[in-house]
C-alpha cells in the first residue's frame, strides 16, 4: 500500500514537472487519469480486510469504499441471492451461506451490520456485509435467502427498502436506539463500537505554483468552494519547492469525482492525505 502511494506521488511529481516547466509562478492543473483507482490510506484491523476496502471495477466501473457513520441511510431496491452462490467465496473470502444473516453491498466496509426494513410491509431484518454486489442498476443491497424471507421479498425478487449502518466489525452497537425484539432475532452481538469507518481522505488538487506568494492567493481567492477548504501543500522537485493547492474534505473519490465533473474542472488531479 505505501509503495502504492509512493508511486501515485511520483507520478504526481512528474507531472507537475512537465506542467510546470516554463510556466514560472502561474497556476497550472494536473491531469487526472480517470481510468485508474487511488487507493489511499485503509484503517482496518486485518490484512484481508484491508484487501476488500480497495477500490474495484465491475462492468468498467470503479467503485470506492467510502467513510461511513454510524445512523446513516439510504434508500433503495434490495434484491437477495441464494441457491445459485450457495457454498461459494464471497468478496471477503467467507463462504456464502444463504442461511445466514448477511449480504452484498458495493461500497460499505466489510462486516459493517446493517438493519433493512422493507418500505413496503415495515419488517426488518439484521444482516452483516460480508460480499461485493449488486451490480445491477438501482439495486443497493443483495440480501441471502433467510434475510430476504424476514422481510417477505422472496416471491417478488426485489423490494423497496432502507439500509441502515447500526454497528461495525460484525456488532451491532449498543449507542443506538434499536428495538429489542429486532435485535434478539438477531444472529450478532451487541457491544460497543466505534462511531464511523473512515477510509481514507481524498483531496482535489486545483493548482500548482512555483512561487509560495502565487500559491497563497490562488489558495484565498478558492477558499471555502461549496463547503471544501483550499489547503496548499508544499513539495520539493529538482531541489526547489512547488507549491500545491488543493480542495479537502472529500469522503471518497467518487464525492471527489462528481465535484470536478459538476465545476467543470480540466485535469484535476486525485490524491490521498
């Protein structure tokens, strides 16, 4: 992983030397190759885990675990899978089981527990994220058989649900208001977890300088845009230093990515704190 972000930064490096030479103080864009992951900095307590955190390509597209909180939801359509996978790895190697309380998701972290409640009948079920998927448009979780039957989808195949984070590495959080006879169906434990699993810090790179003074008002006149602060960062190439200036705040690259798309931002460039 470091030797990873060694090579990103090289590379970085190497750009700006090429965007740079003859451009004396003036501000100047890097550009961002989309068609690569950036795989920043990964907080987990296991190498395996680490592996599942990465980001990954499906279809030609890349998907990104991302920083997550404990109360957050999302809406969407829940799908579930049995039979056909039955025995088989799933993404964090554990063999699936369709009797077990689990599930696929595309982006949560591995062994974040989830409560799915169906917006169509109000049932609920408990289940941990243990697998990649669905990779179907509009689908937000795959459920296992046992799962999908709590929650009475079985027959119809895909139901209208809210996907709820209430706990991390595979325990329910005691923090959180939960009905207890949900819980007690549960298969998992309640402890203490912590709040939120955070990934990694993504930065959008919107400038580069040669001259410190340059860098500063290029970082004011870009301060604060749509909640995201200038930072600039300093670097050394061919012995003088550059001057980078840089959006934080970003969760994860995809935030990273629509934010250049919808400002229309030529050759922004990626990177991980």
């Amino acid at each position: 992983m470091q030797t990873f972000r060694s090579f990103l930064e090289a590379f970085a490096t190497f750009l700006i030397l090429l965007l740079l030479s003859g451009c004396g103080s003036k501000g100047t864009n890097i550009p961002y190759n989309s068609s690569a992951p950036n795989y920043g900095t990964m907080h987990n307590s296991t190498q395996a885990q680490k592996a599942t955190m990465r980001p990954y390509q499906i279809n030609g597209k890349w998907y990104y675990p991302t920083t997550v909180t404990l109360g957050e939801s999302y809406d969407g359509i829940a799908s579930w899978y049995g039979p056909k996978f039955h025995g088989k790895k799933t993404s964090n190697g554990e063999t699936y089981s369709m009797y077990a309380h689990t599930a696929a998701h595309k982006t949560l972290p591995m062994n974040t527990i989830v409560r799915v409640t169906s917006k169509e009948n109000g049932r609920s079920t408990i289940v941990r994220i243990n697998d990649r998927g669905p990779f179907v448009a509009g689908r937000i979780i795959d459920l296992s058989k046992s799962a999908a039957q709590d929650i009475d989808m079985l027959t119809k195949g895909t139901a209208r649900v809210r996907v709820e984070v209430i706990g991390f590495n595979g325990a329910i959080s005691n923090s959180l208001p939960l009905n207890q006879e949900t819980i007690a169906r549960s298969e998992y434990k309640v402890a203490t977890t912590q709040k939120t699993m955070q990934l990694s810090q993504f930065l959008v790179q919107i400038g580069a300088f040669r001259r410190k003074e340059g860098a500063q008002s290029y970082q004011k006149s870009h301060t604060d845009i749509h909640g995201y602060q200038a930072i600039i960062k300093e670097y050394i190439l061919d012995n003088a230093p550059i001057y980078r200036v840089m959006l934080s705040g970003f969760k994860s690259e995809a935030e990273a990515r629509d934010f250049i798309a919808s400002q229309k931002i030529t050759g922004a460039f990626i990177t991980t704190e």
